[in-house]
C-alpha cells in the first residue's frame, strides 16, 4: 500500500495538516510503476466536515487519495483520517464472509444464501411468537443517505418492524428537538463561510480543533480580527486559542445562557425590530429570564462575573455574532433546553439569516444530517411526522406502495429499545454501522443487555468491534470507498462518495445486502425500483419535492461533483437560473421560519439538579469526548491505521488536574483505577491543567469509558448525557479488579 505521508507538525495545541495541491508534485510522491492513471473525486467518510478527497487510480482502484484543491469546504486540506481513508479499509479484521455462530456458541463461515435465510427465519419466527415489538433495528449516520432511505423502508414497510433507531440520538437528537421547536423544522441555517465571516464566535461545548479540524481552518481564514468566545469546563485545544474562555461548571450553560439573554434586554442589545416581525414568544422569555441576573450566573458556573459580562459586551458589539454548538451541549439531561437557550440568544440579537450569524450546530458523523432527513426513523422518510396522512399519502404515492404498510406513529427511542430488551420485549436486534457495546451510554449494563438478545445481527465493515463479538450473525459490509452514494455535510451540502476500490473477499454494500434482504424476506415487490443508489436518490429527490429541504434541482450525482457539492434546499426553480454558488447558501435571509405563522418560537425551561453529583465516596466528576484528531470513535477505522495509530495514546487515560493528583500523591503515567457506581477500570493517569480541579476527562475512543457513564437522558429528544458523572480515583494496586 502506498503511504502518501501527511506532514503532521504538533505545534503546542493543534495539530496542522500540510496542504498538499494535487499536481506533479503529489503525484510524484508515489513509487515508479504504481503512478495513477485517472483521478476521481469524492468526500470523506469520517467527519461531517465533509472534506473533498481525489482519489488516484490505477486499473479503476484507488491507490492514494490526497485533499481536492478545487472542493469549497476543505480548499485543499484534509486532517489525517482523510488522509489514510483508504488504509483502513486494509485490514485482518475486515469482515470478508458472512459469519453465523452454531449450537456449540462458535462463530463459522457461512455462504451468503445461508446467512440470509438465518436472518429472515429467525427474525420471522420472533415476529409470529413476539409480534412486532419484538425486534428492532440500530442504523447509523455513518451510510449513505441512499442506503438510510432503504434500510428504514425495508424494515419499516418491507419488514413490518416498528422499532428503528441510531446511533444520532447519541448525537444529534437534541439539536433535532431544538431546530424543531425553534424553527418548525430540523434545518442547521449556517454555511461555513459563516466562520469567516462572523465577528464574534461564541463556541458552546465544541471543541473543533480535535472534532472538527478543517472546519477550524476555515475559522482560522476568517480575516475579521474576530473575538472567540469558548464555553467548555475543559481548556480544551480550542479553548486554549480563544479571546475569553469561560470554564464553567459542567451543564451550567442554561444558567449562562438565561443570564446573558436577560443582559442583553436589560442593555438594548436586542434586535426588537426582527422580534416583533419574526419571532413569538420574547414576553414569556423575558419573564422567564427575570431570575438569572449575572451574579446567579456567577454562582452557578464558577466564572467571575466580570468574564460573563466582558464577554456579553462582545456578543452585542458585534455586527455579526454567531453560536456554535457539538456535543457539550447535545449530550445533556438538560440539552434541549439548553439548545434553545443558545437559539433564543441568536434570534433576539438579530444574528440569523445574515453573513456570519447564526445559531449553528455542528454534526458529527459524516452523513449525521442525511440521517436525521432519510433514516425512517424517528420521522417518516424526508422527515414528515409519521401521524401525518397527508406526508404518508405522499410517501406512499412515490414509492409506489400501500398506504397501510406506513406506521402512523414513530416507534421506541434507542433508550426505550434498550429497555425493551431489559424487559424481554425485544428478543430480536439488527445493528447496522454503528457499535453500541462500546458507545452507548453505561457500557456494562448495554452488554448485558444485548447477550440476552436471542438474535444479535451485527453488519459491519469488520468482524472484530466488540458488539460484533457477541453477535449470532456478522454480514460483512463494504465500507467507505467501496460503494457509491450520497453524504450531507454540516452545512446541508449533499456530497458525493465513488466506488474506487474492491470490497474484500465476499463483503457487499449495505445497499446490496438491503437488496438481497428484500427478496429473501419476499417484498422484493415493493422495491422493485430500488435497483440502484442512483435510482433510489431520484425518489428521495420526489419526496423532497416542496419541503424545506426540496433538492429537486439536482441532476444527478455527476452534477452533485461538478458543483463541489450542492447544499439543499436547491429547487427545480432556483435550477433554471443555473449552477447553485459554490457558497454562502445560508437559511432565513427573509426571517421567515418553517413554523406554521413562519416565527421562530422563543422558549425557556427551568435548570434542573444534575442527577449524580460528587460526593464524599465519589468526588470527581468525570467528561468525555473526543480525544485526538487521529481517533475515530470506537476505534474500529482509525486503529487499522500503522501512521494514524502513532499519533495517538494506545492505552487508555484520564485526565486530572495537578492539584488533585498532588493531593492524592498520583503521578503522570501511573495505572489508575477509575471508579463510579456502575464499574471499575484500570487506565493511566495524565496530569494536565486542561481539566479543571475536581474535573476529569476520559477520551470516548476506549472502551473502559462507557464502563463508568451514568445512564441518563434529555427528556425531549432522549439524547444521552455522556459528559456527567461521579467517579473515584485510586492508585491501580494487584488487589483492584476491572
Ligand atoms: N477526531 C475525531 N473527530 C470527530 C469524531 C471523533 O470521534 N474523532 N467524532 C465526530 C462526531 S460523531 C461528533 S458528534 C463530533 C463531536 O465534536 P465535539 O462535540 O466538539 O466533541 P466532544 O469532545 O465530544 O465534546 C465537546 C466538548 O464538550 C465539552 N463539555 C463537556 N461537558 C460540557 C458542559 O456541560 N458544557 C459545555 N459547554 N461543554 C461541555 C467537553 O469538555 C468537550 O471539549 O466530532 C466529530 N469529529
Ligand atoms: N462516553 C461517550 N460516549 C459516546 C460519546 C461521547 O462523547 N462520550 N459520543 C457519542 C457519539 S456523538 C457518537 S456519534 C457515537 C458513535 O458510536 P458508534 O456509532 O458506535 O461508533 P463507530 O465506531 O463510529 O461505529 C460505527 C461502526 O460502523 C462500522 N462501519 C463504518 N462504515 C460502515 C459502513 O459503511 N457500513 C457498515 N455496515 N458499517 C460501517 C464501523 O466499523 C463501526 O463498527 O458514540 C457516542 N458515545
Ligand atoms: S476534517 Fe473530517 S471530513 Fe475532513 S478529512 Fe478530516 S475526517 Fe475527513
Ligand atoms: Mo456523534
């Protein structure tokens, strides 16, 4: 395998990534005799940045891949997981046959024919004993949007199933819920020249030095002397390079948030004009706001309150403000409302619908939007409500099938579809792309529950993650790189991904495998038009027909490449003018919203208690989140990378602030045991000042982290809130057990 090396230079706190410009120079960067022949273009398969790769081929297959020069959201650069995309599809642990486990409790090799009649039989037969609530599905945001549409079809219509849901609840629900709320509709506003062009950037639990790398870079062109205003208990890599970072308590955002709204009316800093016009609500959030003064903010987060106020006179000095959220604030009991705080702030200062303004949730995985549009789910395909007859009736009518085979309410939440299993409801599991024996949320608890499954079908691109251990049935997945279809980056732009390599040994793309499911299962009937990504895009393209989201105006994905992506909404109307801009398409120019009397609905809610604070037995209060640039979640990608594995930790670790680790007499580098009430691990300490005293973090890409979690959730949108618990620390002694 060719290694095209990126040059990576740690500098203090941020990793930077050499841009390289495809030309002689790159190309001569491959070894005599394996020089590409053409080249190709596609977008990443990690991140939602959704960067734009050129793949180099020889003989139709990939044999290096270096950043698009021409593509608008990366202008040449890639972090290095885009760099390696191809390398990790090399590995032992690719899953290559399908793998069914015999009486004995062993895992053999199967043909396809007899995977498939396991999986049809057997979830059958727990259909007619059970009825339908007992199995379930799990997707991802990590397919295409092509192949979220046809898995939440196929179980959903095909199959009859009523449980579905992802892995973006562990992530974008609450964003979900808020927009929703908000604006009537789930759609992010902001492009990403919104970074450049914003005058004020208040970062919100987002740490994109590490999340979201490029996306960092663009902020780093923006030209405007800009304030950056960091809120993260941590003094994260992004924190560390802000005007003003406010090291707040953990999940004591809401109070920030009510005390400077409650600042900005009290100081004029608000936009009445756009309030009277366009939004409803100010007068029940004004009063609600009443009890936050900043002292109370103080109080609450830990921040002087001169900081609080330093940073609000910077929020209302600026012609464009802009707030951005990712996880710090998603993954909370607390995060719809927390959310709408940050969109509230935004709506009253008049900072939507204009250059650099925004209130801006960043997506995680690469196709996190696409899911949250097209999975099935928790909303009906193009994201109608279920309880609509009018959406099904539509839905019915493209897709060419009966009405009565579309469920009219949504069904269990990931969280409920877990409990359904604790409670022997749910016997059956389908889980796709996604690894909750390692993500979700109280690990221990999630592994005891999906042993008691009495079907456990895991279809992933290797045979080894750890729900993949403990399945009855493996179908092997092409990845990345190995089909063809559509992502939707952070910023709403339909991306496309090629097929520029071979899948390994008998592996299929999951929209193959969805293919050959529907005709095991006998609907092949009513899929009979699902012959191809390309034509399935065509119908999504029909059901988006007059929707906040309408991409009628797309030829197909050729046209999608040649425009370096194409951000929805893009009408048949807006097509006759010509190709969309390359950038700059943001939402709400004309204040108008997707609520039925087009305001934006402004909303307050009452703090409530973190559920599990320190105390004398457990004093520290454990976050989570991304650790390096080169990790990739559960790890099954970006371990399989020789250069990516060298620029991370291999054990895990946690983070604990010097004062607390002279207190207890724990150095750097020393085995640790973490405790909480749910289960003990050994990892190693790393002393750093990044962490707040009191404070530790532990990096989600091992699994002992999901060990010590505390499962809980945002009531609204269900999203589990990952970043708080109480946990001890101990010296690891040869008495500790994990
Ligand atoms: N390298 C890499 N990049 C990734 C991913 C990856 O696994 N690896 N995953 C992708 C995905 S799916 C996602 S969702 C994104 C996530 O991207 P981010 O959300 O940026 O990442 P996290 O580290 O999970 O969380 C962000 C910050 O929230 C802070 N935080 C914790 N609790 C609180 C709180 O109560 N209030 C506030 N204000 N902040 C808090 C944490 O200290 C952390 O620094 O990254 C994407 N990009
Ligand atoms: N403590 C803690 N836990 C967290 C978080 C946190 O911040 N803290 N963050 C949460 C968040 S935001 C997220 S998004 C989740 C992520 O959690 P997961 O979704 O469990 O993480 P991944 O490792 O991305 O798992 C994706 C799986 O899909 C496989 N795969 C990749 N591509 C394909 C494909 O094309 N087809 C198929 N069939 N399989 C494929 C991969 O090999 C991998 O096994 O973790 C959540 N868990
Ligand atoms: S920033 Fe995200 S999309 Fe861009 S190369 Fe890195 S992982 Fe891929
Ligand atoms: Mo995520």
């Amino acid at each position: 395998m060719i290694e095209l090396l990126p040059i990576i230079k740690r500098t203090g706190a941020m990793t930077e990534q050499l841009r390289l410009r495809p030309g002689p120079q790159g190309l001569g960067m491959l070894p005599d005799g394996l020089l590409p022949q053409a080249t190709t273009t596609g977008v990443c398969g990690f991140c939602s940045t959704g960067c734009g790769l050129t793949y180099h081929l020889r003989h139709d297959q990939a044999v290096g891949v270096t950043p698009n020069a021409q593509y608008p959201v990366n202008l040449g650069a890639a972090c290095p997981k885009g760099w390696e995309a191809l390398r990790v599809l090399e590995s032992e642990s690719r899953a290559t046959v399908p793998l069914s486990r015999d009486s004995g409790g062993q895992l053999l090799p199967v043909t396809w024919d007899q995977a498939l009649d396991r999986f049809c039989g057997t979830f059958k037969e727990l259909l007619e004993s059970g009825g339908p609530d007992a199995v379930a599905v799990l997707g991802t945001g990590q397919i295409t949007c092509e192949e979220l549409a046809f898995l939440g079809s196929l179980t959903k219509f095909g199959f009859g199933w009523r449980h579905a849901d992802g892995n973006t609840r562990q992530c974008m629900a609450t964003a979900v819920s808020a927009y929703k709320r908000a604006f009537g509709f789930d759609a992010p506003p902001f492009c990403y020249d919104d970074l450049e062009q914003s005058d004020c950037l208040v970062m919100i639990g987002a740490n994109p030095c590490i999340g979201h790398p490029i996306l960092w870079e663009r902020f780093l062109l923006n030209r405007r002397r800009p304030n950056l205003i960091v809120v993260d208990p941590r003094r994260t890599e992004t924190a560390a390079a802000a005007s003003i970072h406010l090291p707040i308590r953990p999940k004591s955002d809401l109070c920030l948030l009510y005390a400077w709204t409650k600042w900005m009316i009290e100081h004029g800093a608000i936009d009445q004009a756009f309030i009277d016009q366009h939004t409803s609500g100010f007068d029940q959030l004004r009063a609600a706001v009443r009890d936050f003064p900043i002292s109370r903010a103080a109080a609450e987060t830990g921040v002087a309150e001169e900081w609080i106020v330093d940073a609000a006179q910077r929020i209302a000095a600026a012609d464009a403000a802009s707030f951005w959220w990712t996880m710090g604030v998603n993954q909370s009991y607390q995060g719809t409302a927390t959310a709408q705080a940050i969109i509230n702030l935004a709506l009253i200062t008049g900072n939507i619908g204009r250059p650099g303004t925004g209130a801006n949730s960043i997506t995680g995985q690469c196709n996190a939007m696409g899911s949250r549009l097209w999975s099935n789910t928790t909303s009906l395909l193009g994201q109608f409500p279920f309880e609509d007859q009018e959406a099904r009736r539509k839905i019915a009518e493209v897709l060419h099938i009966p009405s009565d085979r579309i469920p009219t309410s949504a069904g269990w939440a990931y969280d409920e579809i877990m409990e359904g299993i604790r409670r022997g409801r749910i016997r059956g599991l389908w889980v796709v792309g996604t690894n909750p024996a390692h993500s979700w949320i109280e690990q221990g608890g999630a592994i005891d529950l999906l042993k008691r499954l009495d079907f456990l079908v895991v279809q992933d691109m290797y045979c080894d993650t750890e729900t993949a251990r403990i399945a009855d049935l493996i179908l092997p997945a092409a990845g990345w790189g190995e089909k063809e279809g559509t992502l939707i980056n952070s910023e709403r732009r339909y991306g496309v991904v090629r097929q520029v390599r071979r899948a390994p040994g008998q592996a299929l793309s999951d929209f193959r495998i969805f293919q050959a499911l529907a005709r095991r299962w006998g609907v092949a009937g009513l899929f009979s038009e699902w012959s191809s990504p390309a034509s399935v895009f065509a119908l999504l393209q029909k059901i988006s027909r007059s929707t906040p989201h309408d991409i009628t105006g797309i030829r197909d994905y050729d046209h999608i490449a040649s425009c370096g992506g194409i951000q929805w909404p893009w009408t048949a109307e807006d097509a006759a003018g010509g190709d969309p801009p390359t950038c700059g398409r943001r939402l709400f120019t004309d204040g108008t919203f997707f609520t039925p009397d087009g305001r934006a609905r402004l909303e307050a809610f009452v703090p409530q208690e973190m559920p599990e604070t320190p105390d004398d037995e457990f004093p520290f209060m454990l976050l989570t989140g991304r650790g390096t640039v080169a990790q990739w979640h559960t790890q099954t990608r970006t371990r399989c990378s020789p250069i990516l594995q060298r620029l991370y930790p291999q054990e895990a670790y946690i983070e604990m602030h010097p004062q607390d680790a002279r207190r207890l007499k724990l150095t750097s580098g020393m085995p640790v045991a973490v405790r909480s009430r749910r289960g003990q691990v050994r990892v190693r300490l790393l002393v750093t000042s990044a962490v707040a005293p009191g404070q530790l973090f532990m990096p989600m890409h091992y699994a002992e982290t999901n060990q010590l979690t505390l499962s809980h959730f945002d009531p609204i949108s269900r999203q589990p809130s990952y970043k708080d618990c109480a946990v001890a620390v101990d010296p690891w002694t040869n008495t500790c057990r994990s």
